[in-house]
C-alpha cells in the first residue's frame, strides 16, 4: 500500500513537473539580462515602492512615498497589494526588482498552468488536464497581458480561478477543513490581487458551488460560506478601505475618457477570426492589439459542447456541467461585445472594469477549461485529438510572446533621471487624493515650506507613510508639507497632536491639497504620520481575527 501511494505521488509530481516544463517557451525571451516597455510599466516600482513601506513596517502597507511626483499618494489603499508583497519578499533576498518583475510574470504562467490541471485532472483525466493547462498558457490573451500590457495583477487572477473551483469541488466532495482553509486562502488571494476580476468571476464560482452543493444534496453547504467568508475576512484589511473609502480620491478618472468602456467593446472578427498582433492600445482603430479568444480555444469550447450533447446519455451530470460551463463562457463573451451595452449601461459598477474586454480572462478561463471536457469525451481519440490541439495551440500563438523591444539596463537605470520622473508621474490621477484639485506640475521639494513667518529645518526625513524633523521657529510660521492631506493624516509637535488644514493653496497653480499648520516660536520635533481611519482598523481586526482562525483550523 506505501509503494503503491509513493509511486502515485510521483507520478502525480512528474506531470506537474512536465506542465511547467512545457510553460518554459511562453516566457524564455524573459530569461535575460534587462526588462523590456510595457504599457503599465509601474511594476517595478510598485514592488520597490511596497519595499519601502516594509523598511518602516508599515504593514499593510497603504501609502507610498514617491509617487504622486513625491508627494506621496495612498496607491496600496485601492491598488491590490498580493504580487507586490511577493516581489518585495524577492528583492530581499537580493534579486533586483526589474528581475522580480520578470520572476513575477513567469511565476504566473507556470501556476495558472499547474492550477489548470489540478482542476481538470480532478474531474476527468492527466492527459485532459495537461491539454487545458497547455492551452490555458498558449492563448494570446496571455501573452497580451505580458509583453503588451505588462497587467500583473490581472495576469496573476488567473492563477486563482481554477484553484477556487478546484477547492469548492473538493471541499464539497470531502468536507474536509483543508479543503475550507484552500478556498478562503484562494478566494483572499484572488481579492488582493485583482478586485474587479474578483467581482466579475464571483458569480461563475458561486453557481459551481451550487451545481456541486445540489449534487450532494446540500451538504457541507455550512462550510462553503465559513469558507467565503474566511476569505473575505483575510482580505478585509484591503478590501473595506476599497469599498468604503473611494470618496476621498479622484477615482472618478478612471471612469472617463480614454477609460469610458464605451470605447472599448471588441467586434466579433476581433474575438474569433483576426490573428493581428501589435502593441497598441485599445479603442484606437489604427493600432493593432490581439484581444482574441483563440482559435483553437473557442473550437475546442465549442466541440465540449456538441460532444456533451452526444454523450448526454452516457454521462448525464458531466454533461449537464459542460453545457452550463459553455453557457457562461458564451455569456461572458457576449459581455465583451457591444450588444451587451444595455447591460453595461444599468450596472454602474461594471463601469469600473473600464475594458469590457477584461471579461476574456473568464473567457479563455472557461474555454480552456472546456477543452478539457472535449478531450475527456473523445475516449479513444482523445490522445490523437490532444496532440493535434496542443501543436496547433503552440503554433499559432507562439509568436505572439515576445516584447516589443528589450531594454539593457538595470535597477539603477530604472530608477534615476527621465525614467524616474516618469514612474513618479505615470497614472498620477488614478488615486489622487480628493483634496488635491489637479496633480502637481512639479516635483515635491524635499522639505516643507514656510509660507509666513520664519523657521529653519534643522533635519528633515521622508519615510513610506510619515515625513519627521527638527524644526527651529525663529518667528511663529506657517508650515506647508510636502505631503498631500488623506483621512488618517496627522500632524504632531513634540508629540502632541495639532490641528492641520490643507486648503492654503499660495503659490500652486492647482490646488494641491497640502498638509499645512501653524508653529509658534520655539524649537520642535515635528511629525506627520498616516494612521488608519475607523474604517481601516476594522478591517485590520477583521483580518488579524481571520488569520487567528486560519491558523486554528491548519492547527
């Protein structure tokens, strides 16, 4: 019986060493010295902006220093931290952070794969989930959100995906409390690192609970919700200040203009027939950009549901969930396609998504997903029928994974001089704190200003989330720091806490919404620190009380 359960074991770990094997093409131009343009290219210094907050132990991060031209800006406090955590803890072991990046993306495409088999593996067969795992990789979506986007966050919610489905299925095949800790680890996983597609995959996973649950007639339904809820509370700390405290930035920016999704619907030629690659945005008619389901992808999709159809008879519940699978797939497509705008048009929070075409990753999600279906109905045919998927899957695609140029520099050249500025500039509007009427024009001085009276700064620090000096009031002063105002501001002296405003706009051409005080004569320690609103602490306890809990049912 040991040999037997060893042997298994290996065999289990060779096919997993053999789907991440066969993941090395999609990523092999990123296996070299330099980095290479992406159009968010704010990824490394999102992980060294993250890292600073971890030198101050500011955890959870929030705030970070240099953006917002140096005025700091609360990018943690609405942008998902996950992948930032995990490419900080990697440059503190000495990696830099334009190689993080790059290891963060190759991580992605070797785990989403992995978790793709695992799902389908678990409800069919290794060879059918080898296929979907290898089309879940060779799709142009995929290597759009690398080399054209550089979309990290979104790139990473598709490791997640099949591992929430995964462990729903196990945990209500089992009941196991393994199985529960898996689901809220994915499920908290998946909203601390992409909210939106959080909210649009949610659906698909709660009605894969509810065929599963109805199957089993209801059982282990309780644990289910213990689950979800375990994974609301371990990403409450992240999650609450989204929900509850957009007012106090200027998220409306990213609701308008270039990101109005009424621009950015995908025709049908572009979704199923064009094979066109370039390195252009969306919404601009004469720039090339892949934003396709595959073609083999959607077929394959498509052959699971005729072959369902045909084998009903034989494997009715398997045929029942491939034929709602394939219902949802062709729902999240229509959602890309400008039909769906009424849609669209009465769910304001869909606006957020800005792309409907952000809809393809649950697309190609449930598509790869399908073929595995496809494969496992095929019976006899079904290693012939792989083959010829995974070849043509390779050979149409493979093309697309490649940057559009390469760049030899280093840390040091990624953050110095033009590129600098630019990565303290970049997106400055996103998150711009709602006191601040229009960005800065310039960089932040490198310390406060006097705007009446006369002082003198004796020391001045910059930290993640607190600027602090001596300060030396010769006349009573009026103190302006280089620090935007946000709910959590607070400005001591000496240690004592003082009223602040941040309306005093003398000077700025715009608004910028500064923190900004009174001193009398004197000689101080000055202070300014973000602590958490009642909002954050919430979430904070919330969390802290998840993972007491995490660590109760691992124990």
């Amino acid at each position: 019986m040991a040999k037997n359960m060893v042997k298994l074991n290996k065999n289990r770990l060779l096919w997993l060493i053999l789907v991440a094997v066969f993941t090395i093409p999609a990523f092999w131009n990123l296996l070299r010295p330099g980095f290479f343009p992406m159009q968010d290219d704010l990824q490394a210094f999102r992980v060294q902006q993250l890292d600073k907050c971890l030198d101050d132990f500011q955890i959870p991060c929030r705030w970070v220093p240099d953006a917002g031209y140096g005025y700091g800006y609360p990018q943690f406090n609405y942008y998902p931290p996950l992948p930032y955590y995990v490419g900080a803890a990697l440059h503190r072991v000495g990696i830099q952070y334009i190689d993080v990046v790059k290891i963060l993306f190759i991580v992605g495409y070797i785990l989403s794969a992995i978790a793709m088999y695992i799902l389908v593996t678990e409800l069919t067969n290794k060879w059918s989930g080898f296929v979907a795992s290898f089309l879940y990789t060779y799709i142009p979506y995929k290597a759009v959100e690398v080399y054209v986007r550089g979309a990290l966050s979104e790139f990473w919610a598709q490791i997640f995906f099949p591992l929430i489905l995964w462990s729903i299925y196990k945990l209500i095949k089992t009941g196991k409390n393994s199985y529960l800790i898996l689901l809220g680890l994915s499920i908290a996983f998946l909203a601390t690192t992409h909210v939106l597609m959080t909210m649009i995959f949610a659906p698909i996973a709660i009605l894969w609970a509810l065929y599963w649950l109805y199957l089993q007639k209801g059982k282990y339904i309780t644990k289910v919700t213990w689950a979800g809820l375990l994974g609301f509370g371990l990403s409450a700390f992240f999650l609450l200040p989204v929900l509850f405290e957009k007012q106090f930035a200027h998220v409306d920016s990213v609701l308008s203009g270039y990101f109005d999704y009424r621009a950015h619907f995908v025709s049908l030629y572009k979704l199923f027939i064009s094979r066109e690659w370039g390195y252009g945005s969306s919404g601009f008619p004469n720039e090339k950009l892949n934003l396709s389901l595959g073609i083999v992808q959607w077929l394959a999709g498509i052959g699971a549901g005729i072959l369902a159809i045909f084998n009903y008879k034989k494997y009715k519940k398997l045929s029942v969930l491939t034929l709602l699978l394939f219902i949802l797939s062709l729902f999240t497509i229509f959602m890309i396609h400008m039909k769906s705008s009424f849609i669209w048009a009465q769910l304001p929070f869909l606006w957020y998504l800005q792309f409907p075409w952000r809809f393809l990753a649950i697309s190609i999600f449930l598509l790869c997903l399908l073929s595995g279906y496809l494969i496992y109905y095929s019976k006899k045919y079904q290693y012939a029928l792989g083959i010829i998927l995974i070849i043509s899957s390779f050979v149409l695609n493979i093309s697309f994974f490649v940057p559009k140029d390469w760049l030899d520099i280093r840390d040091s050249d990624k953050f110095s001089g033009v590129s600098w500025q630019k990565q303290m500039t970049i997106s400055i509007f996103d998150y711009l704190p709602i006191y601040a009427t229009l960005p800065p024009i310039t960089e932040a001085p490198p310390i406060p200003e006097v705007l009446d009276g006369n002082a003198l700064f004796v020391n001045y620090k910059k930290g993640s989330n607190f600027q602090k000096g001596k300060i030396k009031v010769i006349e009573d002063a009026v103190i302006r720091l280089p620090l935007y105002d946000f709910p959590g501001m607070q400005v001591k002296v000496d240690n004592k806490r003082i009223e602040h405003y941040n309306n005093d706009c003398r000077g700025q051409e715009f608004c910028y919404g500064l923190i900004t005080f009174e001193v009398p004569k004197g000689e101080y320690q000055i202070e300014a620190r973000l602590t958490d609103t009642p909002i954050r602490k919430i979430g904070n306890y919330i969390t802290l009380i998840s993972i007491i809990i995490l660590i109760w049912l691992s124990l």
